[in-house]
C-alpha cells in the first residue's frame, strides 16, 4: 500500500476508534513536510493533485460539481450547509440515525433553519416509505442523510433514499453527512444525484484531523454563489469557491491559509487509496468487518445494529456482555495496546463500544489483532460465553 | 532552542513570507506523532500542557481568562468574534491600518455588526485622539485593533490604544488581531486590559497552518456564554469553552475532533518559546528585524510603514526600488532559495514585497543570509544603488 518512505512510525498503542484512525507512515511523513508557502508553485501542484482525486473519491465526473477542503473538522461541514444552503426558515428533514444526525439538526436550527427530525429505531435506519410520506407531506430545502452514524455503526442506504427524493422531491437537496464513510463505503455522487457530501479528514481517508472535506453538485454551487445574504465568513462557499478552482487550475490564491502540511499528507493518502480501484477498497473493507463482526459473533456478542444489512463496514458498535464492567474491558483492552471506544448514543451510554475498522488497520491486519485481543480481555474481565 | 531530535527535515527552499514561516526539527517530527485517539491520555496531557502554555505566551494569570485551539486558521478567529460577541446591530469601531483590517470589518459585517472604520493613512498607525474622538462620539460594543497588519507590516501601540478605550468607553470590548505578532511582538493581556486577542499557528507560533488560537478574557466569555441567540455551531465559544476546560482540567471532551498531531506540534513550539524568556524573545526579534531593515536601507530601499516606530519586528514590507521589474526579483530571490511574498495592500499591490522574519529563521540565520541573497538578486536585475 505505500511507498518507500524514509519514515516509520514508531511502536505505539494502535488507535481503533471510528476517527482518528491509524495512518500509514508516507501520511505521517508528509505531515513532517518541509515548510512550504501557500500560494508556492510545489504547494499548488500538491493542492491540484489532491483536488483532482478528490473527485475520484466521489466517484464524480461533473466538472460543474467542486471539491472543497478547509481546515476544520467534520462538524464545520454542517455549518457549510447551514450557512450556504440553507435560508432562514427554509424546512429541512433530518433523517436520524443517531447521535450525528441529531447533531447535525442542532447545527442547521442555529442556522434558523426549520427542522423536522424523524428518528430511526436504535440500531436501525428509517424505512423509506416513512420517508417518502413526509416528503409527500412538506416541501423540504433539503434533506440530510447520515450516511453511517458513528455513534451506533448503522449505515443508510443512500441510493434508494435518493431515488425516493428524486421521485416524491426532485427539488429537495440531498446532503449527505459522509464522516464515517466516504472510503470505506460506496458513495457514487453524481450517478446518485447527491448534492452535497462532508466528511473529515480523521476517518476513513486516513489522514490525521483537521481538515473539513465536502463536495458539492453544480445546482449546490449555484445556490451557494448566488445566495444575497451570507451567514458566515470562514465557512463561506462564496469565498471558498474561486480558491478551490484557482488551486485545481494550478495557480495560487488567497482567502485564509490552508494547512500545508495536512493537505500534503491528504495527497498521499489519496494516492495510496486511488492505487487500488475504490470498489477493491470498499470490498476489502466489507470483507474485514464481515470477519470481525462474525469472530465477535462466536465469541458470544452482539452489535448494536439490528442485523448485518445495516452494519456498516468501517467500524463496530458492540453491546458489552451482561455482567461484565464495561470500564474495565476497556481498559484491558488499551493494556494490550490498542484504544477502543465506548459508545456515545444517548440512550445507551455505558451499554456498548465501538471499534474503527478503516483504512491502514484493515489493510495491516490489526483487526485480527484486536480481536485476539478482546477475547483476552474478555476472559480477564471474568466473561464467559452462554 | 530544540531537544534532540530524530528528524532533521531536508534542505529547502526557505520559507520566509509572513506566515507560514520555517519550522523547527522537533515541531515538524511532531507532526508526524503515530496516531493518538483525541480523548487519549496522551492527547489530553499535550493539550493540557499546551492550554497552560498559552496563558504564559498571553502574558495572562487570570485563571477566568480562558484560551482556546480550534482547527481552522486566523481568519475563523474573526468569524468567533462576530458570531459570539456582537449581536445583530451592535456598534464596531474597527481601526484599519491595512487589508486584513478591512476583512476583519467585512468578516463582522457577515454578523450584521454595524461597523465603523476608520483607516490610517498607508504605512502609519491612527492617532489616538482620533480614536479617542470616535469613542466619545458613539458607544461601541467593541472594537477591533490589528496589532500587526500583514499587508503594511505595521504595528499599533495596543497599550496605548487600550488605555484610550479604558478612560472614553471602559465599557467596550478591546479586540486585538494578533495574527502576526503574538509570539513576536509583546502583548500583555491581563495588564492591558484586552478582551478578545487571536492568532493562527503557522505565524510567529511556529506551527504548521491549520489551527485557530484566542484567547478571551472573564467579560468576553461571560458575553459570550450569555448569549440569547447563536450565531455559528462550529465557532461557538459556548460550545468550545466546556471543552477546552476540560481538557486543560486534565480529561477529554468531545465537540469535534481537534487536529490531534498539530496541537502535538504547537505543544512542542511553546515548549521551545518558553525555554527563554518572552521578553528576550521579542527583544531578538527587534534586533534581527532592526538589522535587516537597516541593511535594506544601506541597499537604498524603502520600507513602506513611515518610519521605524511604527514598524513591525516579525515582517517587513519593502517597496520595489524605481525601474526594476517586481516579479523578476521574486523570481530571482526565489532561484537562490528563498520564498518570499508579494505585497497584497489593494493601493500598493506590484509596488513593494513582504519579508516574514519570525521564531526558526530568526534563530537559524536565515534572515542574514536572504539580506544577501536580495542584494544579489537586486544586481541582476539591473539594481544600482542612487
């Protein structure tokens, strides 16, 4: 998966949290570039390269769509929606899978945006003639998708949303919260008709965090451009816009700095994923989890998502047996060398954990590490399998 | 001024525009810090430190004062200032000595500020009784000083302004753009009375772009957690204040994921900073800017702020001497190794360059060294001294 590189990374605890994930070290390296100026002739060639292929990510051939990249996290991605999409009092649909989406309508009220949330069963995503009757009922702005929520590891199905939207909606926007997919899960842009997809740089793209990532279909743009009051300065996709295509036409300009050295580590790891065809990528990363969750499975537990249609394949959610002292699993766990995650969902906070599957552990064989390592831990914790 | 270090980054091209600047051995191995989950002991030991840290770098011990580190750049820093403390309407004095002055104003616009400029003329400072006249005429809710304005490379007397604000209109918050001088000119915070200073990581700081440093005082984190109505989700301070107290506290908390391995890069940068004395470190930086503007002047040319009291110590903007072409000594400065930066004042833009001397290259020669390397390249494009 990498080049040559006169860097490795130290031993270290592995991080197998959904984000931050563990980076190749070429990714690590490039983080240690030299300094280079902004609007430097080698910065822009890295930042038009990285552009570029951040339109194969996408699966994205429109070249009236426009890739973005800020420093920032997945979150400022939402106040993009917000600020750019999103005129006050305008309806939004929320569809909720979880701790993210809920978040997510919490960022765009402050955008006065005029939410209705409606929330999936825990560990399930939303049955789409549900949807379809609430776009039947309201005419909706925009709808958001949490395509897999990190807080309980279901992943939505995308594509048959959008076909709904495209049938009941056609007007509505489809935003697509991509944090804890893009990478990992399959994600076609253009041929699903999304309009704007987010995500971070922490996750399944396997670069270290700060850097807010989105994408944005032409009629996105266009509102965006043509938008007559702004909401905010720093997320503006009015400001962002010319930059972006500046940067990918191979030359130079200025609106804030871009974070150099993040961005040259993202062009790496754009060639390392785009060295192999993403559908390898997404099959390999299924292949994994199917292994993981199937070893989980013998050793006696049971994920959060309500069957294996709806797991998704970049990370775990995985209630603790009965009996067993959740802290204590954990920290057996981190004493073998590896940093889990406890679960996060509001209504189940104590009750799970969740393990990152992406990128360079999937492909380092931590996975299979991890888990020798949580039967262990298991057994130490006084678990035995009914 | 570094540890021993195992990365000794490679010959380069040296980056000496405003920002970003050169950085050390220790800073960029930093950045490539083996991943470390964000709510890690690890990670929450460096961003204590590094929380703790920046209260010495802002000269503040008032324990209520509150620093904060966000992914994103200076320019977010604005956007903070208008979404958190002005509410729609309320009176801005913004003192503009340059071009990210004049952004800052339209950054507050975006927050519907009622905003009043009023700009020095080019290359000079306000004078005080003009300030002063502006505050007894209208009462502000605040006002804007950019410390050091990187289009003019002039520097405000913060002090002085500050003390005109405290007798005519106690009541308004003092907000101090630090972009180009927290690190390098000195900034007293608590003793001066300041509410709101900001700054970015890849300035005098040292660090790679990508991190949104500030710092607010009781009154401005009070305002700013009172406040009836958000105006951002990403730039909250209500958001960000529990967090980053927690973290200096000693425990991880979770709003969106910080840029784990550049706050690891800024903990090692201030560690450095603050191996000496602040006060030394800006008197070094007085000294190797005071040579090299002398040299400059030996050479024939002419800086553009009017003379030397209102000067800043970390950059230099210099005019383009008469009859030589602007873009061919770039170029030809560039061909003997060094980057430096055009000049971005709208009125003044193809007439002068800017030079950044700041933190690494200040302490490594490099400015000696580029001083030879401009009168080089001033010979071959035909340069002779009147």
């Amino acid at each position: 998966m990498s080049s040559p590189c006169p860097y490795k990374q130290p031993e270290h605890k592995l991080t197998m949290i959904p984000g931050p994930i563990e980076f190749s070290d070429p990714v690590l390296y490039a983080m240690s570039t030299p300094s280079q100026a902004h609007t430097s002739p080698e910065f822009i060639k890295t930042f038009q390269t990285t552009l570029q292929n951040l339109r194969k990510l996408f699966k994205s051939t429109d070249s009236k769509a426009q890739p973005y990249v800020l420093a920032g996290s997945g979150t400022l991605g939402w106040d993009v929606v917000g600020a750019n999409l999103i005129n006050p009092g305008d309806k939004v649909l929320v569809l909720s899978t979880g701790f993210f989406s809920d978040s997510f309508a919490e960022c765009l009220k402050v955008y006065d945006a005029n939410v209705d949330v409606i929330t999936a069963e825990v560990g399930n995503v939303l049955p789409l003639d549900k949807i379809a009757e609430k776009l039947k009922s309201e005419k909706y702005t925009a709808i958001t998708i949490t395509h897999v929520d990190t807080s309980t590891a279901v992943v939505s199905d995308i594509k048959a949303i959008s076909d709904v939207v495209k049938k009941e909606s056609p007007e509505t926007l489809i935003v697509v919260d991509g944090v804890c997919s893009v990478g990992v899960e399959n994600l076609e842009f253009d041929a699903w008709g999304i309009d704007f997809a987010l995500t971070a740089s922490q996750k399944a793209i396997g670069v270290p965090a700060g850097l807010s990532i989105f994408y944005a279909s032409e009629r996105a743009v266009t509102k965006a451009l043509d938008r007559k009051k702004d909401s905010s300065f720093f997320a503006s996709m009015k400001k962002w816009t010319p930059i972006m295509k500046a940067y990918e036409g191979g030359s130079g300009a200025y609106f804030a700095t871009p974070a150099v050295q993040t961005i040259t580590a993202l062009k790496v790891s754009l060639d390392e994923i785009l060295g192999e065809s993403l559908d390898a990528r997404f099959a390999k990363h299924e292949e994994i989890s199917t292994q993981f969750k199937n070893h989980l499975a013998k050793s006696g537990l049971k994920i959060l998502p309500i069957n294996e249609k709806v797991a998704a394949h970049g990370l775990s959610a995985v209630y603790f047996p009965e009996g067993i002292n959740g802290a204590d699993f954990l920290a057996k766990v981190a004493g073998k060398g590896f940093t889990i995650a406890g679960g996060i969902h509001k209504a189940l906070v104590g009750k799970y954990f969740r393990v990152g599957h992406m990128g360079f552990s999937v492909y380092e064989g931590h996975v299979d590490k991890l888990a020798k390592a949580i039967d262990e831990a298991l057994a130490e914790v006084g678990y035995k399998k009914q």
